[in-house]
C-alpha cells in the first residue's frame, strides 16, 4: 500500500482538495504508476463545474500525464517497473472491432472512462475509507494511481517527462486533428477557431503537414502571441469585424478556408466554421469534446455544394501504438509543442492552476508533483 497526495473533486464546484489517499497494489492486467508530470486540460476544468461528475464523486480529476512504472499486476506485458510511461486517454484493447479497424480509435474499453473506475465496480485508490473514481479511469491529479495496462504505453527512455505530458491528451487531439482526421494538404489554408492548448496543437499539425496559411480565431486577444509563435498567419477577433467571420475568410481566402477546426469547445461554433470552409471543397472538423448529447444547429445550405463536417477525437490516433511515437517525434524535433506549456506548478498549486486556465492567462499548466 502506497500512501500519498491526490487532488480529490469530493462535489462538483468545490475547489479540489488536496488528501491522503492509499494506492494499493495492481491486481491482474494493472500497473502502479508514480507520476511525474500531469497537465491540466479545458475538460477537466468545464467537467469539474458542471453536474456529470455528481454521481462519480469524490473523484481524482485529472488525465494528462506521463510517469515511471511502480510495479505491475499479473499478466502485464508490454510495461516494467522503472519504464518511463504515458496515460492513454482511450484505452488501445487491440482485440475490440475497432482496434482491429484502421480507420477509428474509440476502443471499446473506453466504457470504463465513462464510469471513471478502471473497472466496471473497482478501483485500487481509497481516500477516508471510500472508494475513489479516476478521472477517465486515470486520475492523473495524484502522485501515485493505478490503472488497466490498455491505458499506459512505454515511451522513450530518454523522454523529457516534464516536456511531454500534454502529448497524452491536448497535444494529441490537436495536432492528430490536423493530421489524421483532416489530412492538411501542403499549400493549403487553414482557420483555426479557438486558440487554447488544443488549437495551438491544431496550428502545430497544420504547419507540420505545410499548410501555406494559418488562420488563429479567438475572442480573447491575449492569445494570439502563442499562435503567431506556433505558426498562425494571421489572427482575428470576429468581434472586432464588421461582417461575420465566414464573409471575412471568404473574401481572404478566395471562397473559404481549404480546413476549418472548432476547438473552442462549443456547439455554437461548429456552424460558423464549417461556414467558413472553403464552399467547394472545405473540410471542417470538430475537435475534441464539445458536450454530451448537444444539438448542433446548421444550415443545409453549408452541404450545397461539398463541404464536408467531420469530428476528430483525439486526433483519431491509435493510442498504444502511436502516442509513444508522437513523444520520440518531439524529441526528433519534428514539431515543437514548449510554446504550448505556458505554466508549471506543484500538485498543491493545483487550484491555482484551475484558476489561471480559467483566466485565460494560461494555454497549459503542467503541475509537477
Ligand atoms: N469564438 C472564438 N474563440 C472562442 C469562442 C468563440 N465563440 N469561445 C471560446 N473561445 C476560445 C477561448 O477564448 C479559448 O482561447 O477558445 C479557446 C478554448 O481554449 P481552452 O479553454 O484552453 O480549451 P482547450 O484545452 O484548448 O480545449 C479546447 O476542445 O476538447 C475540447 O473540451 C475541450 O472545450 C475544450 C476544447
Ligand atoms: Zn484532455
Ligand atoms: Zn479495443
């Protein structure tokens, strides 16, 4: 039994709360995990405040992280103690009809992210002699966690593990957004709604796959900095226009933009960025979560002639095979995600890191336990 640190989310609302919990040791196909660096991400602070986590409280909130293997249950295979590893937003089975389907990544095992326990009725953490849920059946706001061995991948010995953490899940969904689920083309132009820690990754995959012109959008001015240094053309303020955005990219573009990316997180501007698609031939993808079950209003003059809407969870990357590769790519400097970590904190800083994301005066905070 490990005894240690954990943000707990014991009601939605409340400030996390720094506690002692007790991590016992993995059970078969589970590995026991210290981790080393875990980031913050939009979906745990908008998960945090609203109703969706009630049931699942408390709760350790956090998924984005990369760590060094304690130990390992029975049966694990493809990880040993003392391996330097990153957390798997969506688990990698590899034996699901989609894991053996190329063209998705939603793994069935992802059942368990939906009760936040790493099974259907369990978890090893315990906090005040209750059972704790795991954030995405990780909870990565902890210095120690155990999860299913599905959720874990090795990556390089040499990897920098507090550079790399956001790789895990902001990093991924952006930047595989742009690669995979749009296949940018070079020469192209691209317009990227919402400048966040995603939309930069967004902006570095658009650049990478030799996007000619990078469109960053935003309400919030005080991003475009960061986008411009990650590759953004030029950015804009659709409020400081005086005909709505999709008429302003029409014109800039010659028609539209060639790929549009909603990463604001809302519903109301999927409409708008498949409206600013080029009219022919645009693409537009919806990244990331932008809520449960939320009606998307669009009209069906966007469809006239072929513009196509698509969504991209994250990055629609096979996560056990391609996430380790994405981290040995940052270290062969294929892209540089350093802009994108705007702030480091310490896990009992923890609210403080909630509250500059909520500022908007930080893009990731990566708290280092
Ligand atoms: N138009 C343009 N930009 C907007 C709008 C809008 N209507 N509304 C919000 N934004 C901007 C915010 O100002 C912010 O810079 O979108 C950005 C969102 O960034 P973050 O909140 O930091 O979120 P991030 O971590 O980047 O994730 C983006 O994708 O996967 C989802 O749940 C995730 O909602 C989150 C979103
Ligand atoms: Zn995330
Ligand atoms: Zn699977």
């Amino acid at each position: 039994m490990i005894r240690c640190k954990a943000a707990v989310l014991w009601k939605p609302g409340a400030p996390l709360a720094i506690e002692e919990i007790e991590v016992a040791p993995p059970k078969k196909k589970e590995v026991r995990i210290k981790i080393v660096a875990t980031g913050i991400c939009g979906t745990d602070i908008k998960d945090m405040d609203t109703d969706v986590l009630s049931q699942f409280c408390p709760i350790i909130m956090g998924h984005e992280a990369v760590g060094i293997v304690e130990s390992v249950g029975e049966e694990v295979s493809t990880v040993r103690t003392g391996d330097k590893v990153i957390f798997l937003c969506i688990p990698q089975c590899g034996e699901c009809n989609t894991c053996l389907n190329s063209k998705n990544n939603m793994c069935a095992e992802i059942r368990h992210s939906a009760v936040h326990l790493i099974s259907e009725d369990s978890s090893r953490i315990t906090c005040k002699g209750k059972l704790m849920h795991q954030y995405f059946a990780l909870g990565t706001l902890s210095e120690y966690t155990v999860i299913n061995e599905i959720s874990v991948a090795k990556v390089d010995d040499a990897a920098p593990l507090e550079k790399v953490s956001i790789i895990g899940c902001g990093f991924a969904t952006g930047y595989g957004a742009a690669i995979n689920s749009a296949k940018v083309t070079p020469g192209s132009t691209c317009a990227v709604f919402g400048l966040g820690g995603v939309g930069l990754s967004v902006i570095i995959g658009c650049k990478a796959a030799g996007a000619a012109r990078i469109i960053g959008v935003d309400i919030n001015k005080d991003k475009f900095a960061k986008a411009r240094t990650v590759g953004a053309t030029y950015c804009v303020d659709p409020r400081d226009l005086e005909k709505p955005i999709e008429e302003f990219l029409f014109d800039m573009l010659n028609g539209g933009a060639d790929f549009c990316f909603e990463v604001t997180g809302n519903t109301e501007t999927v409409a708008t960025a498949l409206g600013s698609c080029h009219k022919d031939h645009g693409v537009c993808v919806i990244v990331g979560s932008i809520g449960f079950c939320s009606p998307i209003s669009i009209s069906s003059e966007l469809f006239i002639s072929r513009r196509t809407l698509k969504a991209s969870v994250l990055g629609g990357w096979k996560t056990k095979e391609e996430i380790p590769k994405l981290v040995s790519d940052y270290m062969a400097q294929k892209f540089n995600l350093d802009p994108v970590i705007t702030h480091t904190l310490t896990l009992s800083e923890v609210n403080e890191a909630v509250q500059l994301m909520k500022s908007g005066q930080c893009i990731r905070c990566v708290l280092l336990p």
